[in-house]
C-alpha cells in the first residue's frame, strides 16, 4: 500500500482526550492527524456528560419531558460534530475519518488510506458492557447512548446496574414520570464507594418511587405480549417495557493493530501505561490517555492524562498522579468521592482514621430545607494527612474541591483545621471533621 503522508503524531480517536493532545500538538507547530469514525468529540458531549446533566437539571427544575428533551438536544448540537471538526481545522488538526488499524511501527491505515508517523497516541475511548444474560441478546434493550439521546419516555425502565450511570438514569426517568426499577446483585448502590453515599442515593430513590432490588441478579429475560418479563435470582420477577444495561464499560482496544506494535491489551483491560501515560509497547512512541488505559474512567481524568501525555511530547518529562481525582454521581443530592476509601485502605494495610459530619447540623441546610446527606474525611494515621473524603449532599461537587487539593498538596491537618469556611455553606461541615483528625478540641 502506498503511504499518503508521514504526520509528526496520529492521534486514534477523537475523544476528550484525542481533542486535547491533536490540538495541543497542532499548536504547538506539530504536523497531527486525529482519526474518528463516530463522531468527533468523543462521548461526552453527546451521550454522556452534557445529555445527563441536562436532564438532571430539567428535572431538578420540574419541566416537562418534552422541554427536558429539546434542550437537551440544543446542548448537544443534536449529535452533530460539525463545529468540533471546525475547531481541529482551525487550531491546524487533520481529521481522517474512519477507523484506524496499526500496520507495523510507524504505519497505520485509516479506511483503506495508509499514513506514516513518528508518535501514536491511543485516545478510543470506552464501550457498554452487555453481560451475558439469558434472553437479553433477543430483547431490545439501551445503553447509555439510548437512554441519552432518544425522544422515547419508557412506562415501565429497568436499570441494569446501580453505578454513578445506573444511578443517574434512575433520577432522570423517575422524575419525569417512568416506573423505574433498579438491580443491583452487589446489595448496595454505588459498591466501589464508601457505604454511606450508597445508602444517602438509595434513600433519596425510593423517595421518588424508584425500586431497588438490591442483592438480586438478573437470571433471565422474555418477551412477552405485554412487554418484557424479568426473572431475578432471588426468585422475584419484574415487568418492563425497555431495559436499560448500565452494567460498566470496557476500554475499546480490539482491532487497533496494537498487537504489531508489541502491546499486549487484553479484551476488557486497559492499555498498560507507566506515570507518563507511556504504552507498553516493542516499538517506543506510542502513548494511552482517557477511559482505554482503564485508569481514567471519567471525563476530567482522561483531560488530566491527556495534559501528561501533551507534556511529555512536547519535551517537558511529566508523571500523572492519581491520588485526587474526583469521583461524582450528579444525582440530587451529589455523591462525590476523592481518593482512598475505606475499603482500599483496609486493602493496603493503611492505619485509616475516620471523621464525619452529617449535613442536617448545617445552617445552610436549614436554609436550604435538604438536610440530606454526610461527609466523611479519611485520614493517614501514621503520616497525618488527608488521603481520602467522600460526601453525599446538595452541590457537594462543588463545596468538596478543597478537600480534592488539600489531599493533592498534603497539607497537613494542623492548617486544614484553621481554615475558615464562609457562613452559612455546606462547606462548614468539614470543619468538625477535621478539627477531630487534627486532634484539636
């Protein structure tokens, strides 16, 4: 095959992470090439992020389904990428539509088309996981995609799943009018987190109508004249008119080519990455940022790698740390998280120390007539610093980034306890807290 162009860097995939290396290359005078089949811009702003915060706020706000809908689609230029692929021109991007296959070390072949490079960056992103569930291949079932894009208002939703995805979903079609159901074999909402937040979201669900089938898997699927029959594990049943797979994701790593470079990415595993977000690779130059490293799994974790890599290609040696990268379910209320939590701590051996505070004692939740929800702040007992919080309540994404920089910088609990909050914020609440980790009367 004859090559069309030799580019200084290929970017594969046009994802949050693909926009921000291309772009940041292209600026920085780099010949680049960025290679989409979907869509340009990645998921985020069209099924993911912006579609659900959308919908979030239209319910918060009481509109209907139908304005819920329409604005939802204005946000997100009704899946069009039109201007995103304006903003990849105009900052010196070549877009290659199409998908990408890596021939050998310094060759890949877009739709046909063969183009050299010197640097590969691997941004492709993430896809749903279907789990292998009797009858569910034979039934027409969502995924987030579907769940964020379609007109559709289904009677009657299961959610497979009772992650941040799960959890997200549950609020917004509760909210405007379907009986909701949500399974979750775990036992509890929200399992990779700290127990409370689960516990605060499960509350705030079933106060919407939402039914949890907590410790239930799901066993089989029909379809019946009626709609859909679901048979659960624990012997119950559940009639639906869609269902909803919010089951995790996988990064999407099968027919890159990566094998004819040396890396080794096992389906369902992300591409193995050093500190400089460096593939693993036979053939030097190639480098992972966002959900396909299986590492960053949210929108501003694949940002902050994509930072690392731009660094790193551009001379200045920069390792990623993960140590406060914030977690959030947008529900109401909030569930944030950052850090350790108590489970991994307990995996790690660490001495943890745990201080909490629960939001009713606030005056802003007086104010506010919510008096949902709890922070916790986990502490190092040996070396006497934050290494993890979590909190469940009102805009806690927003009142809880302090404690995201206070964990980053290691500042130590002696001046975290000195820092005074405005009044009344829910941002008193760590307060306490910290003053009992910091010893302080």
């Amino acid at each position: 095959m004859a090559q069309n162009h030799h580019y200084d860097a290929v970017v594969l995939g046009g994802g949050t992470a693909g926009e921000l290396v291309a772009s940041g290359l292209a600026r920085a005078g780099r010949d680049v090439a960025l290679v989409e089949n979907r869509l340009v811009g990645g998921e985020s702003p069209y099924f993911a992020c912006v579609p659900s915060k959308s919908l979030l706020l239209s319910a918060r706000r009481g509109e209907t389904w139908e304005m819920a809908v329409a604005r939802r689609d204005e946000l997100t230029g009704r899946r069009g990428d039109d201007p995103a692929v304006a903003r990849m021109a105009e900052a010196g991007v070549t877009v290659l539509r199409g998908r990408g296959s890596v021939l050998e070390p310094g060759r890949i072949e877009v739709d046909g088309g063969v183009h050299g490079f010197r640097d590969l960056v691997v941004c492709t992103g993430s896809e749903p996981v279907i789990p292998p569930i009797e009858g569910l291949a034979d039934v027409p079932v969502w995924t987030s995609d579907e769940a964020l894009s379609v007109p559709d208002l289904p009677r009657r939703l299961v959610i497979l799943g009772g992650g941040p995805v799960g959890c997200e979903m549950a609020q917004v079609y509760a909210a405007f009018g379907s009986q909701v159901s949500v399974i979750e074999a775990s036992g509890r909402l929200l399992t990779a987190e700290a127990p409370f937040a689960g516990e605060v979201l499960a509350d705030a669900l079933r106060r919407m109508g939402v039914d949890l089938r907590l410790g239930a898997a799901l066993a089989n699927v029909e379809r019946k004249d009626t709609g859909l029959r679901l048979w659960l594990s624990d012997g119950g049943t559940l009639d639906a008119d869609r269902i909803l797979v919010a089951a995790g994701r996988r990064p999407r790593v099968e027919g890159l080519g990566l094998e004819r470079l040396g890396i080794t990415a096992t389906p369902g595993q992300g591409i193995p990455v050093d500190d400089t977000c460096r593939a693993q690779s036979d053939a030097g130059g190639v480098w992972a940022a966002g959900d396909v490293t299986g590492v960053a799994r949210t929108t501003h974790a694949a940002r902050y790698q994509a930072r690392v890599v731009l660094s790193n290609l551009l001379g200045q040696r920069r390792e990623a740390d993960y140590r406060a990268i914030p977690r959030v379910v947008y529900t109401s209320p909030t569930v944030y998280s950052v850090g350790v939590t108590p489970t991994q701590a307990a995996e790690l051996g660490i001495d943890l120390r745990t201080a909490g505070y629960d939001l009713a004692a606030t005056a802003r939740a007086a104010v506010e007539a919510d008096e949902r929800g709890r922070v916790e702040l986990y502490a190092d007992r040996s070396r006497g610093l934050l290494i993890g919080a979590a909190a469940a309540g009102l805009n806690a994404e927003e009142w809880m980034s302090e404690i995201a920089l206070a964990i980053r910088a290691e500042t130590p609990l002696s001046l975290l306890a000195d820092v005074v909050h405005a009044f009344p914020t829910y941002g008193e609440s760590v307060e306490a807290p910290l003053r009992e980790l910091a010893g302080h009367p």
